[in-house]
C-alpha cells in the first residue's frame, strides 16, 4: 500500500468512526428535550461549555503545549466558534422540532453546501463523482425526511427550514476545520477554543434581554431548568464529554487528512447510525423510504470511496510508468 493510499484510508477510517460517534449526540439531545424539557439553546450552552470543561484538564496534563495559540490565530478560532455557535443551536434546535434521525438527516444537505463553498473559497476538486455522491446523498436526506411529502412541508415548514439552515452552518463549520487545518493548527487546540468561543456566544444569546430568540432562555434563571435533576446533569455532561469530544475531535483530525467536502460526505452515514439507534432506544421506526434513502446515502459514500482509490491507483500507475520517467 502506498503512502497516499495509506493516507486516504486513515482518512476514511477517522471519519466514519466520527460518523458513528456523533450518530449519538442526536439521541442524548432528543431525550434531554422531551425527558426534562430543556431548551434547546440551554441545552447547547451547557454542552459546549462541558466540553471544554472536559478537555481543558486533560490537553492540561497530557499535552500543555496544544493549550498555546498564536495571536494571529485568535481572532480566527473566535470566528470558527461563533459559526459553532450558530451551527449547535440551530442543530439543537431542529432536534428539538423533527426528532433525532429527521434532524441528522437534514443537517447532511451540507453536502451540496460543503462541495460548492469548498470548491469556492478552498480550490477543492469538484469532478463528476463527487457531484453524483452528492445527487445519491441529498436525494436520500430527502427520503428519510420524506420531504417528498408536500403535507411534511405544510405541518412543520419551520422544522425543516431550521434542519436546512443547520446543513449550512455544519458546512460553514466544516470548511473553517479544514481551513483551520491549512493554518497549521492542530485539531485538539482548535476544538478548545472554538468550544470555549461557542460557550461565551451562546451565554449572550441566552442572556439577550427579552429574548425572542426560539429556544432560548427567558430568564436567566432558565439556564439552570435542570435545577436537582442529577441524572439529567450527568447525561449532558456525558453528552459533552464523551460523544462531542470524540466524535468533533475525530472530525476535526479528519479534516485535516481529507478535502472538508469528502469528509462531509462521508460522514452522511451519521443519519443511518441515528436512524438505527433511534428506532432502537426511542422508538422512532423508519419506513420504507426511508430505508431506501439510509441506502441511497450508502451508496453514495461507497461510490467516493471507490473513486478516490482509483484516483490513486491511477496515478502511482502514471508514476511509476517508465514512460513517466523519460
């Protein structure tokens, strides 16, 4: 196996585990919703600010020179965490509305989002196998949310355009990972600081006075809705430090492997994990379009796969040709 193809495995490997990592947050973010009525933007302001709780101590002690950040790259890690901000809280949000498997689904029209933004600003390549993954992974985000279904559209419009939005701030949250990348910044130090800049953004947008914000906090008093709950406080700070860490820690590490686009793609099989786990746990069924999208979107990862590899082999062929080397 040859070095770059070794490179764009791990890449795969590191991206699906985050996939199937992160295929829980949905679950844990349903349960808190419905379970102790947590608002959502709450819910991401405690999340956040748990994860960087989790990781402060323990980059602390294991690795204290990632703890260190060039000033030049301050003011960029804070603008990744407001787009974290706005991405969690839209995601909450959706979650809160459509459910945990309708809400992944939909965050994964990011794709189409990821692939043009990326191909934009980042001169990521655009050819026609990843724009057939995208038709394969978009047309199947639209099965499993049945928004085939103009009476889905009708009776929860505002649920939908919130999962779509959420699609576009995961790209915006994607394409700063792979940017933050390219800077040289190493992916643990950026989790921490755009988690920590993502707390402080989310604390004002709870704390706006009369707030109008859907989901947010009324009163300050509503930050702490949990109030003696203790199992409800254990399971978002496990919420926080176990899957949010690993699962955006992993992601992160991907990105700075593979093109934001590829990496978005890949981990479209997220919805599949939270479809799975949601029938399971909370009794959300899928039917049969659905099912069929969960394929659909499959598909279109296995297809990229495949290309990719091809691509390499392709070209060590070309390399290695004696023709090459005249």
């Amino acid at each position: 196996m040859t070095a770059q193809s070794s490179h764009l495995t791990r890449g795969y490997t590191i991206a699906l585990l985050s996939a199937a990592i992160l295929s829980t947050t949905a679950i844990f973010i349903r349960y808190l919703t419905q379970t102790y009525n947590v608002l959502p933007l709450v819910l991401a302001f405690w999340r956040d600010g748990f994860v960087v709780v989790t990781l402060l101590p323990i980059l602390g002690l294991f690795r204290p020179i990632l703890l260190r950040v060039n000033r030049d790259h301050l003011l960029y890690l804070c603008a990744y965490g407001l787009a974290l901000a706005l991405f969690n809280s839209l995601w909450t949000l959706s979650v809160a509305l459509n459910g945990a498997a309708a809400a992944t689904v939909l965050v994964y029209c990011s794709t189409a989002f990821t692939a043009i933004l990326g191909w934009w600003f980042l001169k990521e390549r655009l050819d026609w196998a990843k724009l057939l993954a995208i038709c394969f992974c978009l047309s199947g985000c639209i099965l499993v949310a049945e928004a085939v279904d103009a009476t889905i559209w009708r009776v929860n419009l505002v649920g939908i355009l919130t999962g779509i939005f959420s699609g576009l701030g995961y790209a915006l949250y994607s394409l700063m990972g792979r940017s933050a990348a390219q800077r040289g910044l190493n992916p643990w130090t950026t989790l921490l600081y755009t988690f920590g800049f993502a707390t402080i953004f989310l604390l004002g947008l709870n704390l706006l006075p009369e707030n109008f914000l859907p989901g947010a906090a009324k009163q300050p008093s509503d930050l702490f809705g949990l109030r003696d709950a203790l199992i409800g406080w254990a399971i978002l700070f496990i919420l926080a430090a176990g899957p949010t860490v690993a699962g955006f820690g992993l992601y992160n590490v991907s990105l700075s492997l593979l093109p934001a686009s590829v990496v978005n793609l890949i981990v479209t099989l997220e919805p599949v994990f939270t479809a799975a786990i949601a029938y399971l746990l909370l009794g959300e069924r899928l039917s049969e379009m659905q099912i069929g999208g969960s394929a659909l979107i499959l598909a279109g990862v296995i297809l990229l796969r495949v290309y990719e590899g091809w691509l390499v082999a392709t070209n060590n062929r070309r390399t290695q040709s004696p023709i090459s080397k005249l």
